[in-house]
C-alpha cells in the first residue's frame, strides 16, 4: 500500500520544484525520488560523520 505524500514534506517540495508532479510520468517521479533520497543520504552522512563518538 502506497501512502500519500504531505504538502508540507520536503520530498513534495522537491517534487513541486521541479516540476515532476505537473509534467512527469509515473517513471520520472520515481526517478526524481530516488534522486532527492540519494542526495538526502548523502548530506546526512557527511553531517553524522563530523560527529565524535565516545
């Protein structure tokens, strides 16, 4: 079961910014998802490994 996505998620944000939503197919958007958790995995990385561990 798929869920609907927020208005307020940032992932809806990225989304509405480019246009994908409007315009994009079923394929493009899972794509731009992909693209936008890509980048999110990434910058929260390099934020969590700035980190000291005990």
């Amino acid at each position: 079961m798929k869920r609907a996505l927020k208005k307020a998620s940032s992932l809806y944000s990225y989304l509405e910014s480019n246009k994908v939503l409007e315009t994009g197919t079923d394929e493009q958007i899972t794509l731009a998802k992909k693209a936008y958790w890509k980048e999110y995995k990434r910058v929260w990385r390099s934020k969590s490994g700035k980190l000291k561990r005990n």
